[in-house]
C-alpha cells in the first residue's frame, strides 16, 4: 500500500465500523497491511492492523509494527504491538480504554497499559500512558492527518525521569565517550514534541526538568537538584538527509559536576543557544553562531561539529570574557588540584580563543587584562599581568607570545616590571630572546629557558641565568634569614630539570662577602614534592670576615676565611649529612684582630672557655690570632667536631698571636646537631650560650 494513502483507509475502516458494528459483529476479522508510514523524523514499517467484532470479550483491535525508527534512525523500536480488547464505537469515537503495548528496545522487551481514542471529526488516533506506581504523571501521543500532512505529538506531564534510563541507555551507548552509564535517581520532566509534514516536515520540541538527579558508574559526571529547560525547533530538507534548526537550553538552579569541575547552578546560571545542523546518514551534528553565558563568570560564541560516533572533530570558540576570582574557583580550580598553582586568588578578566581540527586542539590564543594573581601560602605573587599568549599544536603555525606584568615575588624576593617574549608550540616552551628581571636591587637575566613535555611525567626544562649584583640585605629580608650586608652576582649555567630532579651542568658561581662561592654538584630531588632534598658541595674562599660579622651577632671578627662544605645533604630544608670546615687561609695577610664578643661566644662554642681570665678579657677590647678554623662532620643528628689543629687537651678554633694572646680551645668532641643549632639561636640572639 502506498505510504500516502494509509490515513484514508484506516478512516474507511473506523467509518464502517461505526456505522455497522453490529450487523457484522459475527463477521471474521478484517486484516489490514499498511505496509510502511510515517513522519516528520520517524517512520514504521511491517504495519498491519487486525480487526476482530467477535471477540467474545467486545470488539478488538491488534495493531503491530515491525520496525519504528525515531530521529530518522537514531531511536530504533522493533515488534510494535498494541491490543485492544473490547473497544466502544459511536459516530465521534472509538474509544479503547484497556490496551496493552509491548515493544523491543535497546534488546530487552518493555510493555504496559495504553488507552486509546479514535475522533473522527478532528482525524486524530490519541494514546495515554498513565504512569505506574508514585506520581501522577501521564504521557500522550498522538497522530492527525491534516490536508494530506500527518502530525504527530507526544506531551508529558510531570513523569519520573528515573523509569527513562532504560530508554535512554541505548542511545548514550552509541555516543562518546564509552562510559554512559547514567543512573537517573529523581526528577520529573515535563515536555511537548510535536512533528508535523511529509516532504519537509518541521519538528519542535520544548522541554523541562525539574530537580533532576543523576550520576554515571565512574563518578565523572554527577547533577544534583537541576532544573533545565530546552527547546528545539527543526526543518527537514526536501531529499529528508539533513535537519537545521534551533535549540537553546537554561541551566537555572541546582549543581553540575563534570570532571574536576563543579558548577553551581544556583549561583551561576548558565544558558546558550545555537543554531544546528544535523545530517542524519553519517550522524553528524553541526553547531552554528553558538553563544553561551554563565551570570558573572563568562561568555562566548563559536562553532563546532562532530558525530555520534566519533565525538567532537572541529571546533571554534570565542570566549569573549572570562571574570576572576568566579572563573577560577568555577574553571579552573579543579583542573590545577595536585600542582603549585592550585590555590590562588585571581583578580581580572581575559578573553581567549580556542581551535580544534581532525578531533585535536590547533590553537589556542589568551588576551590576559591585567590579571592580579596571589598564592594562598604567599610562595608567590604577580601583579598587573597582560599581554598575550598563543598556543599552536604545529610549531609551523606558531605566533610569539608576550607577556608583562609590573612587579610581584616568589618566596618573599620581590621583582620590577618584567617582559618576556615566548614560543609556545605542542608540549614545548621557549624564550625566544634574552629577559631582563629587576629584582633585590639587581636583576636576573635570562639567556635561556626550555621546558619540554610540560603536563607529563615527563617534564623536562632547561635554564641559563646571570644574577646581575642583588642586594644581600633585601635577600636575607625576603627570606626570614639575618640581614646580610653586601651584594651577591653570579651564573646559573645550564640548569636542567627531568623526571622530577633538578641538576646543574656546571658550578654555579657568585661572589658575596668580598670572596668567591661556588656551588658544585647541585642535585634537587622532587622539588614541588613533599621532601624535597637537595644534594651539593660547597665552596667558599677568601670571604671578608669583618662583612660576615656584621650580618651574625657573633662579634666583630677581621681577616679571611675559606670554607669547604661537602657532601652536603637536605631534606625539606634541614641538613641530614655534610662535613664541613672553616678556616684561616694558610696566604692570608690581612689584620686578624677577634672583638671581646667574639671572643665570649667562642669560648661558649668550645666548651672550655678561652686560655684567659674574664678579669684580663674585660681589660681588652679586641685580641690578635694567628688563624682560626672549627670543623664539624655531621651523621645521625650528631656534630664530630675539630678545629684548626690539635692541643693538648683539646683542639685549637683560635690560636692567639702577640699580646694580649688568646687560644680559645675546644673540648667537646660530639655534640647533638639539633641541640646544639637550637642552643646557638638562642644565644645570638641574646648573647648567652653554653654547650654541654
């Protein structure tokens, strides 16, 4: 039978049946076969209906399908049936009030209770679904043939969305990503669709949700107490491949969580719309002038398209404008959990686009607008941050990214305007020209950096500073340390981090106190991690005394000293391993004088006291030495100590020259570390100190 002409035999034959439902009611069933029907976005095919009037329970109705297929396709329902058994007749109705339907989808068989309604004037077959169990919720569909163009609606009223999954499970199934396991636990929904024309048929669709709850098995994607609205409108093309129209949603209360973010609903509504384009042979959907707006936290436009089956594939999207602190805490804050920047207060607003071709990210480009960003632990700070960063997958395609901000710190050392010049391409940053760093009164420069496979395990960087002269007392300021006097320069060479330790291809050399230090073998191991630890030697020679005393209340001490510290090891900060030693050059010339002061806390520190009266040390204020020098191997939280050279009861840290002369000579060879770097803070900073 052909699809246009099923309307009019069906009518013939509820026509008939009303006007001689009784003369013919021992006649035997009448078969009808309308073969294939259908709509605007749906079609069945495999219809037949079969008319019994001598039922021995009334007059019966069985109405099967084969195949229905919904969104041209998209929603497949196989062997179809509707019985009616003991139906009612009259010029304006027929009327079944006690069908049952039954039907196979996503391959499990479902079925209840339909009550079905013929009207002759108006052409319409109706179906109600009542609701089973709690609510009070109906669905009704319902077919109209007006001027030759079927309609087609469906209303829900107030249903519970938990006896939907079933339904829907099928369709998430064909989608990416694989996991589309959704548990719908509460909500009711409340929708109108209707469908109407042959050859260019027009669907729309509205919708409503009400404190919707749902969550998927792997706890990616979770909704609490959601309230969404959607509507649709559609077109089908004449040759019925391709659908356009318009959609837009509204979020407008409850929370949505889609892995790490979480969005509150009630606080931040969110709502969009786009015009769409779907073509239904490959499953693809297309997305056109899209625009979506969260209250006080975003907005953007753009395009995108994809399919089905193989999720998102192009993509164009304009934010237009990103709020902070909202964008961050909304945005952001889940994505950076587990990384240093994970807590911060953000201030400012950006805009930004995004491109993705082939399902990859291609570019992506950031307008910073004078961004203020604050770490919450006070590691770090930057102030008035712009300019602009691009982001390209294919180095080829790469636009140079320029960033400055007018000042902030890292751990307390404070830095002027900055400006740095960028390549930022695949998982690749580099500084494409040298970078001038005002800080602590000098300035770093930057010759190069690298950072390679940024976001992996397997982050690599690499780096090459001058530390143009800082000031020390700024420094020390910054880092909680005593006040030092004086400037520190040097060379940072070929600094490289991988696999989570931080090395140096070479010494790194500085000049401080008037002498020389260098650095060799430096090691850092995790050092964002919760241990860090940190392995070197270190080596100072020909440092002014008199400059390192002015920093530690020690007392006044002229002439040089060297220093070697090897070995050194630190965990968290705090040394675990090194052996140490300090002493006079063995070349050194200048004046070697020791004020009463220092003389005191050296003689605390050694244990014994110094080879003079306290009576004769307050007649003098200053003492000549010949040199001085003290060691100490640390293991295991204890200190073996040594001085310049032995004696007879101990071992020399000063040997005193001329006269008034002053040894000062140590006893103690072991002490505890921690006891003893207690003991000592206490006494520089009050000036008593004793050690046992």
């Amino acid at each position: 039978m052909k699809r246009c002409c099923w309307e009019i035999r069906l009518a013939a034959l509820i026509i008939a049946l009303s006007i001689g439902a009784t003369a013919v009611a021992q006649s035997d069933p009448s078969l009808i076969e309308l073969a294939a029907i259908g709509g605007a976005g749906w079609s069945a095919n495999g219809v037949t209906l079969t008319v019994d009037l001598a039922a021995t329970s009334g007059p019966a109705v069985d109405l099967r399908a084969r195949e229905i297929r919904l969104l041209d396709g998209t929603i497949v329902v196989t062997d179809l049936r509707i019985q009616c058994a003991g139906f009612s007749v009259n010029l304006r109705h027929v009327r079944c009030p006690n069908s049952r339907y039954s039907f196979t989808y996503g391959g499990a068989q479902r079925g209840g209770q339909i009550e079905l309604e013929y009207r002759a004037r108006e052409g319409t077959f109706s179906g109600v679904f009542p609701q089973q169990g709690a609510g009070s919720g109906t669905l009704t569909l319902s077919l109209r043939d007006i001027g030759g163009e079927t309609q087609l609606s469906a209303v829900g009223s107030e249903l519970l969305v938990s006896r939907f999954a079933p339904y829907l499970q099928p369709l998430l199934a064909t989608m990416k990503p694989s996991e589309t396991n959704f548990e719908l636990a509460d909500g009711t929904l409340s929708f109108t669709v209707r469908s109407e024309g042959r050859r260019a048929p027009h669907l729309n669709v509205q919708m409503t949700l009400q404190d919707l709850a749902f969550s998927n098995t792997s706890g990616e994607l979770a909704g609490e107490a959601l309230d969404v609205t959607l509507e649709a409108d559609a077109h089908r093309d004449f040759d019925g491949q391709r659908w356009t129209g318009n959609v837009a949603f509204a979020l407008e209360q409850g929370g949505l969580y889609a892995e790490p973010v979480y969005l509150d609903i009630d606080a931040q509504p969110l709502s969009g719309s786009s015009q769409f384009r779907y073509e239904s042979v490959v499953g693809a959907l297309e997305l056109m002038a899209l625009k979506v707006e969260q209250r006080d936290v975003l907005r953007l436009h753009g395009r995108a398209r994809g399919t089905f089956a193989d999720g998102l594939e192009q993509m164009l999207v304009e934010i237009d404008e990103l709020k902070f602190p909202a964008a961050y805490e909304t945005w952001l804050a889940g994505l950076l959990v587990g990384t240093p920047l994970a807590a911060l207060d953000v201030d400012g607003a950006l805009s930004a686009s995004f491109a993705m071709d082939a399902g990859q990210a291609s570019t992506f480009t950031v307008q910073l607008g004078n961004l203020n960003v604050e770490d919450r632990d006070g590691r770090f700070a930057i102030y008035d941050l712009g300019g602009e960063i691009n982001w390209a997958r294919d180095g080829a395609n790469l636009s140079a990214s320029e960033i400055n901000a007018q000042g902030g710190f890292v751990y307390g050392a404070g830095f002027d305007a900055i400006a740095l010049e960028l390549g930022i391409a695949g998982e690749a940053i580099d500084l494409l020209a040298p970078a001038h760093i005002p800080l602590l009164g000098g300035a770093l420069k930057m010759d190069s950096f690298s950072l390679r496979d940024y976001g992996s395990d397997d982050l690599s960087l690499g780096f090459e500073a001058q530390l143009e002269p800082i000031d020390l007392g700024q420094l020390t300021v910054a880092l909680n340390w005593p006040a030092f006097a004086g400037t520190l320069a040097g060379r940072l060479p070929h600094l490289r981090y991988s696999h989570g330790v931080v090395t140096l291809g070479g010494n790194l050399e500085a000049r401080a106190f008037d002498g020389d230090i260098s650095i060799e073998g430096l090691r850092v191991e995790q050092p964002f991690g919760i241990v860090p630890a940190v392995s070197a030697s270190i080596r100072m020679r020909n440092l002014d005394l008199e400059q390192v005393t002015e920093v530690v209340p020690f007392g006044r001490v002229s002439g040089r000293l060297d220093g070697d510290i090897e070995n050194l090891r630190l965990l968290k900060g705090e040394p675990i391993a090194f052996n140490a030693r300090f002493a006079t050059p063995v070349d050194d010339d200048s004046r070697h004088r020791l004020s009463q002061r220092a003389v005191e806390t050296i003689s605390r520190v050694a244990g014994g006291g110094a080879v003079l009266s306290t009576t004769f040390l307050r007649i003098f204020k200053n003492f000549a030495y010949d040199k001085l020098g003290i060691s100490c191997r640390l293991e295991n939280d204890v200190c073996h100590m040594g001085g310049v050279e032995p004696s007879d009861d101990g071992y020399y840290i000063v040997k005193g020259a001329l006269a008034p002369r002053v040894d000062l000579i140590g006893r103690v060879r072991k002490v505890q570390w921690s006891r003893l770097m207690s003991q000592l803070e206490r006494a520089l900073n009050d000036g008593e100190f004793k050690i046992d």
